[in-house]
C-alpha cells in the first residue's frame, strides 16, 4: 500500500511539473530559436529582472515576400575600417561585396561585411554581417536598426531572409557594445519582418 502512494505522489509531482513548463512560443524555427536564447539566462541579452517575466519576443507575421535572392558582386580589394559601435569600441571591418536583390517591385543594394577577428574564430570562419536600417525604425522596429546574419556563398548569389532579422543586444541592455549602422546601408522602404521593438511585459 505505502509503494502505491508513492507512486501516485510520484506521477502527481511529474503531472505538476508538465503543466508548469510552458510552450515555446513561435511560428517558425527561427522564432523558436530566438525565443529560446531569450529566456535562458546563460545566452539571453535581457537583464535578469526582464528574464523572470520574458515571455515571447514581438515579431512580424513571417511573409515569403521577404525572402529574396540577391546578387553578389564580391570587392576584394576594400580595405578594412573601424565601424563604430555603440561604445568607444571599434571593430576591424571591411565591405566583402554588395548584394543587388528585388523587393515590392524595387531593386536595393547592400554592403555586406566581414570582421577582421571573427574570420580566425571557430564556427565563424564564413560569416558575413548585414546591418540595416529601414522606415520602420523607431516606429515598429528598434531605431537603431536590425542586423541578418549571413554566410559567405559558393557562387555568386544568396538567400537574404528579412523574416530573420533581430536587434542588436543593446536594444536590450545598454551594457552591449553593438556594430552601429552604415548609413549607406539604408533602404527606403518599410521591412515589416522579422523581430520588432523591444517592450517588457
């Protein structure tokens, strides 16, 4: 008798336990995996106090139309310079080549860059950093812009998907020191994917 009412102890405290945790909120991989770094506390930007009541980060509804294909014409011969950060950081950077894509009926280019210290850095040997700024910063979208991360292609184009783009760890806390930027890499049009402003709950 005392085995059994253990047993129904021990599967009430399983029960207690699942209904606990929740689901990880998020309408596609990428939503997921954000959601998921957000609310662990060893990789999440926010500040503890903002962890405990982390529910979801805001993100546009995903929209195929902002999965583009753009060209990519390389520069070899950039010479690296010091982009400014939101700090008196500043990181060895070079423009690796412009891309050319079509959106809403309108053609756009992009400075894509490589860091200087993050081409001998494991797992980051073929990154590439897209910064960006649009019309929709300081309304829906953090005013200092958005960031896609990228990988260098073996021809001579590549998938840009806005519906992944994110802040910068600074729209978070302004401890980070976060890439500002390029005023050349401004579109003139409203990217309405991808994660929006921050706003605690």
């Amino acid at each position: 008798m005392k085995k059994l009412s253990a047993l129904f102890v021990l599967i009430a405290f399983v029960l207690s336990c699942s209904q606990k945790k929740t689901p990880l909120l998020g309408d596609t991989p990428f939503q997921k995996k954000m959601n998921a770094e957000f609310k662990d506390a060893s990789t999440s930007p926010l500040k503890p106090i903002d962890i405990k009541s982390f529910k979801s980060l805001d993100f546009y509804k995903y929209d195929p139309d902002y999965v583009v294909s753009a060209a990519l014409e390389r520069t070899p011969d950039s010479k690296y310079f010091d982009m400014k950060t939101t700090t008196d950081r500043l990181t060895k950077s070079r423009v690796y080549g412009v891309i050319t894509f079509n959106l809403k009926g309108k053609t756009y280019q992009l400075n894509v860059y490589r860091d200087k210290e993050l081409i001998t850095t494991e797992g980051f040997e073929n990154y590439l950093f897209l910064p960006f700024l649009d019309d929709t910063n300081g309304e829906s979208t953090y005013g200092a812009g958005r960031y896609i991360d990228l990988k260098i292609p073996e021809g001579n184009t590549l998938t840009v998907d806005f519906n992944s783009a994110y802040n910068p760890y600074c729209a978070y806390d302004e401890k980070y020191s976060c890439p500002i930027v390029p005023n050349e890499n401004y579109l003139a049009t409203t990217i309405e994917a991808g994660v929006k402003k921050y706003n605690k709950y």
